[in-house]
C-alpha cells in the first residue's frame, strides 16, 4: 500500500474534518446547549400557549446561540468552527427577518 500524498484535495479535505491531533471530529456526545435547544424546541412546538411557546423559542435560540459561540470560538476541527459560524447566522438572520 503507498502511502497518501499530504498535498491535494484529499488532505485539505481530511483536514476540514480533523482536529490538531488529526482524529477525525464530525459530530461529537451531544452537550447541555445542544440538548437544552432540542428539548426546548421541541417543547415550544407542543406548547398550547402562545405566550408559552414563545418563551421556550427564546430560551432555545439562547441555548443553540451559546452551542454556535462555543464551537465558533472552542470547536476541534474547522467544520466544527464553520458549523458554529453557521449556526450564529441562521439565528441573526431570522431575529433580523421577523
């Protein structure tokens, strides 16, 4: 077997997805912002009351706002990084929208 070459698409690609120690980091155990986004959201779309339900959206976005900022500043591999830029634009752009 011959070995890769370190230049190419392959390698940056690699990289994209790779943490400084070169361990592949794609998705990771799910964390308390993640889970505390999921359960509120989730939450907010049963809640019969629109008061309630509102509330819970802005404690979900709070929740998913902080995940993005802690990937974006703390991620292990680019693609964690770019995910969390991506997370923090998708919330600006719908609190700029409505």
């Amino acid at each position: 077997m011959t070995p890769e070459p370190q230049g190419g698409a392959t390698h940056g690609l690699r990289r994209f997805f790779s943490d400084r120690d070169g361990n592949l980091v794609i998705g990771q155990v799910p964390n308390i912002p993640i889970i505390g986004w999921l359960v509120l959201m989730v939450a907010a779309a049963l809640a019969p009351d629109p008061d309630i339900s509102a509330t819970l959206s802005f404690f979900s976005a709070a929740f998913l706002f902080t995940w993005a900022y802690l990937e974006l500043a703390q991620g292990d591999s680019p693609f964690r990084r770019v995910l969390g830029a991506g997370a923090l634009i998708y919330l600006v752009a719908g609190r700029l929208i409505t």
